[in-house]
C-alpha cells in the first residue's frame, strides 16, 4: 500500500517538475535526479545507508524549493512521511 502511495507521488511530483519555471534548468534538474534516486533505490529496500542519505536529499530539496514551489513542497513532504510510515 505505501508504495502505491509514492508511486503516486512520484507522478504528481513528475507532473510538478514539469511546470516548473523553465528558466529553472538546476532545479528541474535536482528535482529529477532526487525522483530517479527515490525510484531506484526503493526497488533495492536493502540499502539502509543509502536511505538515509536518500532522507537527507529530500529533506534538503524541501528547504531549498519550499517559499518558490508550495506544490512541490508538499509532495515532497508527503513522499518524507511515506518513507517514514515505510521505516526510511
């Protein structure tokens, strides 16, 4: 059920980096290497290390996108609480 659940918020969050200013090339950018990240790794549940760090990224993309993008922001947090139900 929960990766249902990011799976969709993963597309929602794909559909958001598509509106995203296009004079915003580095954060479309970060934004779709967090998403392949979040997508490969969680096929590979085994990688603890790597999910912390995965934790962190998101984390970090929520502070910097959080005052221009609301909406990817919030999927973003949602995508955190998802992980953290899951034990990420």
């Amino acid at each position: 059920m929960e990766r249902q659940r990011l799976k969709e918020s993963f597309e929602k969050l794909r559909a958001e980096v598509d509106r995203l200013d296009p004079g915003d090339e580095a954060g479309k950018a970060r934004l779709d290497a967090l998403l392949s990240d979040l997508e490969r790794k969680l096929a590979d549940p085994g990688d603890v290390e790597h999910h912390r760090t995965l934790t962190a990224h998101v984390k970090e993309a929520i502070d910097t996108l959080g005052v221009e993008y609301p909406g990817t922001t919030a999927i973003l947090n949602h995508i955190m609480v998802t992980l953290s139900n899951m034990g990420i």
